[in-house]
C-alpha cells in the first residue's frame, strides 16, 4: 500500500447510458477512481462512507483509492494462499515424503476453512484438486477438467483470510478438521499430533511474512495431547519369538530373500528405508566374531507427484543427519552370517543393493515385505499371539532390537547411536519392556523386599 491523505470527493455523477448510472468518484494525489452503483442510495452510501473514513484520518492507498481498513480486507491473505506460498518456500529443500505431508495435511485444513457456500463442491473434489494441482509447486500448471477447475475457482473464492485465525475459537475449529478424516471418521492420534504439527509450521510461516501478529496454534491445547509417542510394549517380541518368527519367514513360497531383510531390522535395528538402500560395500562381514554396517543413506518409496524426477523410489539422507553424514552400527555374528548367506544365494543388484523386488530389481515394496512379516507371523507364533499386537508390523523388529539392546544393560548413549536417534527420544519412545520381562523384574523386587 503506498498510503496518502491528499483524498479529494466529487459529486454523485449520473449516467444514463450505463447500466449502472450512478457513480461515486474520487481523486488520490491526483489519480481517478470510481465505484458505480444502481440506485442513487446505494451511491450516497458509498460516498459517505469513504468521506468518513477521511474524517477518521485514515491514510488512503494511491493505486487502488481505498482506506488502508477495507485495503487491507481486501488484499489480506487467504489460507490457501499463505499454504502455497508456504509450500513453495519450502519446496526446493523437502523431501518428496515431506512436500506430500505439507500438501495433504494442508490440503484438509483449507478445504475446511471456507466460507459458508451452498454450492461448494463435492468434499472428494475439492481434495482432490487442491492436491493435485493448487498445492504442489510443481502442479500448479496442470490441465483441469471442467469440474475441477470450478472446483478450482470456488475454493480460491472461498478460501477464509488466514488473519481470521487470531480468533481461538477459529483455531480450535480448524484444529478439529483436522482431527477428522474424509467421511468423518476420527484420525488416528500419531496424524492428528502430525497435521497439527505442519499446521503450526505454515502459521509460523504467516507470522514471519506479517500476515498473523502471533502463530494462533501455540497455546491451543486441541489435539496437542492425543495419544502418545511411545511404542506399544505389546508390540515387543522377545529374542526367542523374534528368531521364531526370522526362521518361518523361509517357509513362506517365494520370500526367502527377505529372511536377511528382515533379520537386518532385528539384529541392527534398522528402519525399512535403511535395510532397503544397505549395499555389499556398506558392510563389513568378516570371517567370525562381530561385523559392521556403515549407513550413509536410506531408499524412500514416495508418490511420483512429489519428486523432481518422477521417479517413485528417493535416495536420501539418513534421517536426521547432514549430507554426508554416516552411521556405524556393529553387527554380531548371527546377523553376519545371515548376509554373508544372503550374498552368496541371491547376489546383489547392479548398483551393489542387499535386497531388491524380485520383478522390477529396485528396493522392495512395502506391501510385499509387510505380506511376508504376516504370513510368517502366522507360522512362527502361536494363534494367541498372532491375533495380538505382538510384533504384528514389521517395524516392530527394530522396537524389539532396541530394547533387547537396553535390557542387556547397554548404555542409553550406544543404543541411541547405533538405532539413530538422539537419547530424549530413545528413552522416550523406545525404552519399552521385553514380552515376559516384567516376570523377570518382579522377581528381583520381590527378592530385594525379602531380605
């Protein structure tokens, strides 16, 4: 706005020729402007409005000829504009795992903050087409059928001013939609802490580029404490079920190659995306006694829509590390042997891969590696623990590996080195019981009170 107070008003002029005869004209440091208006009422009204807003010594914006109050409602910023100008700010330095959380969290929370509207899409379009192609920096260019580009126009019509959010109970409101998913239905806890989280990152946002005084989200206890971080001790299997369960993985039919993938995530406490980009001179295997992996990046499977190649699998930092940062993590001697197995039955990909898809050769899918986990799962447990949460995802090997690791007394420090995390979060979420070890530590306590 480049604001004046040299405001000059002329009368009421009328036109017979226009469809709108009557017009209100004014003049700011010598530039013209005019409103037209049906009845000659409605022309005084608007008049009287602006001379009085002179009278209150408001500055006036040269260009456009208004009071910096409606100046600013009108070119205040909607949500779905801050969110792609967040978006595109963040785009070129996130992940494509990232730029899709970005998008579909955010593509919930301006679908939602709207203004009323009888003939406001179809929910399903509008998500549609706020994912597809108004988000994405990427997609913004994209060809629109007729149906979504009125979708298009509607939501950028109805798209709320962000500044509304001061307002805590519009913040609240907002935080509720995002507890909901399509249908209605409860979020689960661990996406509602995630979108609220992203949420919090695009008002920041808002708060630096001067379009919010404060970030509304901070302070607000909606959705801040649903659920929690920690791992289920449920889930835990102890050493003796874990190797049940690696041994069955051999009898399902044709997933004999995972038996290393996932004997991996147990005995190093590696995630999928790490096992998945593990290579033949990333380990140290040697001929008896302990071995090494050394970790510098990781395999993400994402939608194409969100990486710069079009490609669906990403190589990438490990996570929470700097470019070039590694990881070592020992290996003891089962665990070398089951790859030094696995290289000499199935040899390694062209780039030096443990593991790859038996069809296509790159890293293997998550729904082909989970289907294996629970049809060895069915084999190596018996049919109470297979209907139970014990070990039921296969990233659970990685919570059993750890705290397998933290009962054998290792100290915090080398177990949330060799796992990749930082000791608040290991001890936070990973410092969970073995199945059967309460037993084991009530029999101590009792010991202890005895003497």
């Amino acid at each position: 706005m480049r604001p004046t107070f040299k405001v000059r008003f002329w009368s009421i002029q009328h036109k017979k020729s226009r469809r709108r005869p009557y017009g209100v004209r004014w003049v700011t440091e010598g530039q013209e402007h005019s409103e037209w208006f049906t009845l000659r009422v409605q022309a005084d009204a608007r008049r009287s409005d602006l001379m009085q807003a002179a009278r209150r010594g408001e500055p006036f914006d040269v260009e456009t000829g208004l009071p910096e109050s409606e100046h600013k409602v009108r070119n205040a910023r909607s949500l779905l504009q801050l969110v792609q100008e967040f978006v595109d700010h963040e785009w070129e330095r996130a992940a494509p795992n990232t730029r899709r959380r970005f998008v579909d969290t955010m593509a919930v929370a301006v679908a939602a903050f709207v203004r009323p509207d009888r003939s406001a899409p179809d929910e399903h379009v509008l998500r549609r087409v706020l994912t597809t192609c108004l988000l994405p920096s990427n997609q913004r260019d994209r060809l629109l059928d007729d149906d979504q580009a009125a979708a298009a126009r509607w939501i950028e019509r109805a798209s709320r001013p962000v500044a509304e959010l001061a307002d805590k109970l519009e913040t609240e409101r907002l935080l509720q939609a995002l507890s909901r998913n399509l249908g209605g239905k409860t979020a689960a806890s661990w996406t509602v802490r995630t979108r609220r989280g992203v949420l919090h990152h695009v008002l920041a946002h808002g708060v630096d580029a001067g379009y919010l005084v404060a970030n509304p989200v901070t302070g607000t206890k909606f959705g801040a404490d649903q659920g929690n971080t920690e791992v289920d001790p449920r889930v835990v299997l102890n050493p003796k079920q874990a190797r049940q369960v690696l041994a069955a993985v051999t009898y399902a039919r044709g997933r004999a190659h995972l038996y290393g993938f996932f004997a991996t995530m147990y005995y190093a406490a590696l995630r999928p995306s790490e096992v998945n980009r593990l290579r033949e001179q990333d380990c140290k295997l040697p001929d008896s006694g302990w071995g090494e992996l050394i970790l510098e990046k990781s395999a993400s499977r994402t939608n194409a829509r969100y990486s710069d190649s079009g490609a669906t699998w990403e190589v990438r930092n490990l996570k929470r590390r700097a470019q070039g940062a590694i990881r070592s993590v020992p290996i003891p001697p089962q665990l070398v042997a089951i790859l030094r197995e696995h290289i000499e039955t199935f040899g390694t990909a062209e780039d030096g891969r443990l593991f790859r898809g038996k069809i296509s050769g790159g890293p293997v899918n998550a729904t082909v590696y989970t289907d294996a986990w629970d049809k060895a799962r069915k084999i190596g447990l018996s049919p109470e623990q297979y209907a139970s949460p014990l070990g039921m995802d296969p990233y659970d090997l990685r919570h059993a590996a750890v705290s397998t690791w933290l009962a054998a007394g290792v100290p915090a420090a080398e177990v949330a080195e060799r796992a990749g995390h930082t000791v608040d979060v290991l001890l936070k979420v990973y410092a969970r019981c073995l199945d059967g070890q309460r037993t084991a530590s009530n029999s101590k306590i009792e010991d202890t009170l005895s003497t």
